[in-house]
C-alpha cells in the first residue's frame, strides 16, 4: 500500500517502484479498487519518463515472448484516448503498408476511449487473434502483416481490460500500448495524444528503434489528420508541419468521422482499401501511411513516400492483403 501512497499523495515513483505497481497489478496483489486508485492518481497528474519506462518493462518482462523471423519492420499503433472517434487510420495504414511490400507487426486492443479500436475492427472482419508463433510467422511470410492482440500477450492487460472499458477514458495504459509489442519491431510510427507523451516517446524510442516516428497533430489527434498542423518526431528531426504544405484538400472533423456502430465503420473501413475512399480519407490515410514508408527508407522526401503510398492505395492490393491474413488466421 505504500506506493497506493505516494500516487495518493501525488509523489512521483522511481522507475523501479513503477514496475512494482506494475507487477503488483499483474499478480493480483492490488484488487479492482486498488487499480482504480492507482489509474485515477495517475490521471490527475503527467506520467513521468521514469514511471513509463519502469511501466514498460514490467508489461514486456511479463509477456509471452514471440521470436518472428523478420528483419526491418514495423509497429503502427497509436496511444489512442483522443476521443475524436476517427476511422480506423492506422489499422488502413498498416495494411497499406503491407500491400506496398513492407513487414508489418502491429499491436493493438480493442476500443477504450472509443468504441472501434482496430482489435474491435480485425475481429469483426473475421480475423482469429492468436498467440502461436507459427501461424503469425505464416501470416507475415504470405501477406507482409500480422496482428498481435494486446490482452493475449500482456497478461496485465488482460487484467485491467474490463476496468478500463468501464471507466471510459484515456489511462496510463494508453501510453503502453505502442510501446510494448512483444516483438520490438525496429521501426515504428505512433501517434499520440499530447505533446509531453511524444517527447517521452522521442526519448524512448531514440533507444530502442532503428527509425521512428511519433506524430501528433497540435488539434488533439494521435494520428496525422491535416485538420491541424502537426509535430513529427523522429530520431533524425523535430518538425512542425502544415497540411497546406501537403494536400490542397481542406478536412475538418467530421470528414475522419468513423460511424456510429461497427456496422458504419466497417463501410468506411472497406470503401478505403477498396479503393472507394473519398478523396479526403484517401489523403489521410496517405500521409499516414507515407512517414511508415520513411521510416523503411528516410531518405525520401515526404512527398515523395506520398506518390508511392497513392500508388499503392489504387493498385488493389490492400483488399486483397486484408482477404488473405484473414483467411490464413482462420485456418
């Protein structure tokens, strides 16, 4: 209870305490209630870089350990919590990844803060989530993507999962998340929420990544949504940069709204990798999808990584990696 204690009081913990609470949630030490204090003192106040770290070591030491045999790939996977109930950008993102020929591991739950994360998405498409390393390698071998759900792999996760549905709201765990793929793919592009958590992300992923990006657009998306400018943070830069600078189209809000039900935002989510998407998703998602491209080869520019991520969306082939991975995980 002593560290209950110092959250309570407002106190910071040190990196090793923040494994302990960690681990304690885990284990069942702390109940139901205990978590929701150690959650809501958390809230009122930023997670320090220390309290993260020591967050995410825990979460990694405790998972179930998958080897994949893969060189250069990535993890797109958003902290969630921004509560702007997009469509599913970064799940359309890995995907299309996946279609232009690059090695997609992604990472991801279901809806917390939002009601269609991309877990809530790939199962109602069909997908069988799994934790047999086998068959993930077999589904990245033929379709260049495989999907880790995060509660099969993390059991503390797992644990807290119906307390934070019941909550409702963005928690510390939100800025696990992208953080802590069990495969510790070398690259990586997150969107966060806010501008501390990136430059914590920028601080961590300097250590632990090849190449990376943390976006977050300054309007409150842990996404690039050309509704607003947005900050890149990469291990070669920091930039701000402007959607005029990008696309002629102007976006609002409610042109990345996602539907109301699963059943709307399975519309939206086919038209786009069909190839249907209206011209304004199609430019979200391009961008997106063009700093994962940079992170495989920075040396391109950003409008350039933007014509080969079109290029990709009309050829077909992000369907039909979406029919296929499917199927395999069915098997």
């Amino acid at each position: 209870m002593q560290l209950i204690e110092k959250l309570i009081n407002q106190e910071t913990l040190t990196k090793a305490e923040s494994s302990i609470v960690l681990n304690n949630i885990t284990n069942g030490v702390y109940n139901d209630s205990q978590i929701v204090v150690v959650v809501t003192a958390l809230q009122m106040r930023s997670v320090t870089a220390d309290e993260l770290n020591g967050f995410r070591d825990a979460l990694l030491e405790t998972s179930t350990k998958i080897n994949l045999n893969v060189d250069d790939c990535i993890d797109v996977c958003g902290t969630g919590g921004d509560g702007k109930n997009t469509f599913n950008i970064s799940t359309i993102t890995a995907f299309v990844l996946a279609a232009g020929g690059y090695k997609v591991v992604k990472h991801g739950n279901y809806g917390v803060s939002s009601f269609c994360g991309s877990s809530t998405m790939l199962e109602h498409l069909g997908y069988k989530f799994t934790v047999n390393e086998s068959d993930l390698q077999e589904q990245l071998d033929e379709t260049n993507i495989c999907f880790l759900h995060a509660p099969l792999f993390h059991p503390c996760l797992k644990r807290v999962s119906k307390i934070r549905k019941d909550l409702g709201i963005r928690t510390f765990f939100n800025f696990l998340g992208p953080l802590v793929n069990p495969v510790q793919p070398n690259l990586q592009l997150t969107g966060v929420f806010n501008l501390k958590i990136a430059r914590l992300y920028k601080d961590i992923l300097t250590n632990s990544r090849k190449e990376f990006s943390v976006v977050h657009s300054i309007d409150g998306y842990d996404e690039v949504s050309l509704t607003a400018p947005f900050k890149v943070f990469s291990n070669r830069s920091e930039q701000l940069l402007y959607p005029e600078e990008l696309t002629d189209e102007t976006i609002t809000e409610d042109d990345l709204f996602g539907g109301y039900d699963i059943i709307e935002s399975e519309k939206i989510f086919r038209s786009i990798i069909e190839g249907k998407g209206n011209v304004i998703q199609n430019e979200v998602i391009k961008i997106n999808v063009a700093l994962g491209i940079k992170c495989f080869k920075p040396e391109l520019s950003i409008k350039e990584a933007q014509e080969e991520a079109e290029n990709i969306l009309k050829s077909g082939r992000v369907a039909q990696i979406v029919e296929n991975v499917i199927k395999i995980s069915q098997k």
